[in-house]
C-alpha cells in the first residue's frame, strides 16, 4: 500500500523534528545548562536510606502534630507492615512557631511566653521525651535558620520584642539550647524541595 503524499510530508517533518530535539538535550549539557534545577545539598541529605521516605512539615504549633505524626509512622510501619525503622526515612521540618517544640527546658522556665505561645503553657517542653525517642529511631529533625533569627518576635515579651539586642540574645539562646539531635537548615522552604527532589513525601501537619 502506497502512502499519500500529505501523510509522507508529515512523516518527514516528524522524523525531522525528532532529530532535531535529540540534539538539544546533549548541547544543553555541554552548555552546563542543568536538565533539572536543583540546590546544593545540606549535611542531612547524607542520612537519607531506605525505600520509604516522607517529611512531616509544619510552621504551626499544632500540639506537636508533625513530631507525633513521626512516631505514628514509624510505629504503624512497624507494627502492621512489618518494616525496621532503618527501612524508612523520616523527616520532621518545623519552621514558624513551631519550631518552639525544638527548645530546650532550659530556655521555656526562662521565657515563660513560649509556652504560652506554643499552646502548652508551662515551665517546660512536652515534647523533649517524644523528640530524644525520635533521635534514637533515626528520625531527622530539622529546624529552619530563618525562623530561628526570627524568634524573639514571636516568643520574647511583648515589651522586649522590639529590642533588637534582646532579639539577638534570644536568637543566641535557642541555637545554644536546642535540644539534642536537632540540626538547623537555612531555609525551611528549600529543604522541603530538597527533599521532595529526593523522593521523600510531603505530608502537612500544621492544623
């Protein structure tokens, strides 16, 4: 069967325009050009294992939901799928407000305002139990630079929120204070791309 003259000048523009795209992924390469945009890695990054991978983010305080959402995960794996805690990468991001449950006991009793801030009013943080169990279960916790400098606005006394020394004390503090295990990124919103580019699952725990 003979092909119509119409379908053989699309046939030839197609094989033409085909030939003509597969040259331009190998100039775009030689040009240093990135195929997929992406950012430099962050120490974290290294820690990654396993086949199942998922990132609890929150910038809420929440009652802790993106650290207890953690142990769920872990324990739900566990328990019912049959899976170590070494098959699994879990990462819990906290930025905003919620990067409270990340302070030492040391800094609530001294700022009673972060407890109230954080909804749990009181002397001292409690999450520090769930947290050290989740640093001894591999779980990578993280907390945002930028939200950290940002602190004394949002835990400091009304009346010393707007001392910008009292601010950078307080800033001082919480990285002298964080609890054990607890690494700080520059940029929440950059490390939730690292990690989604690195085949973790996002999943939103601020309320």
């Amino acid at each position: 069967m003979t092909t119509p003259p119409e379908r053989r000048r699309f046939l030839s523009r197609l094989a033409a325009w085909s030939a003509s795209m597969s040259l331009v992924a190998p100039r775009l390469a030689d040009a240093g050009v990135p195929v997929r945009p992406s950012v430099a890695d962050d120490p974290w990054v290294n820690r990654l294992q396993g086949a199942h991978r998922v990132v609890f983010h929150s910038h809420l305080p929440t009652d802790g939901l993106a650290i207890r959402w953690a142990q769920t995960y872990l324990d739900t794996q566990k328990a019912h799928y049959g899976f170590a805690d070494a098959d699994s990468s879990v990462l819990v991001g906290l930025n905003g407000r919620s990067i409270g449950w990340f302070f030492g006991n040391a800094l609530w009793a001294k700022y009673p305002t972060i407890g109230e801030v954080m909804g749990a009013p009181g002397a001292s943080n409690p999450q520090v139990t769930l947290v050290a169990n989740l640093v001894a279960r591999g779980v990578i916790l993280l907390a945002c630079g930028n939200s950290i400098r940002a602190s004394g606005q949002r835990f400091l006394p009304a009346a010393q929120q707007g001392d910008a020394a009292a601010r950078t004390a307080f800033t001082d503090e919480v990285r002298a204070t964080l609890l054990p295990g607890i690494e700080v990124v520059p940029s929440m919103v950059v490390t939730l791309q690292q990690a989604q580019e690195r085949g973790c699952r996002y999943i939103y725990a601020g309320g």
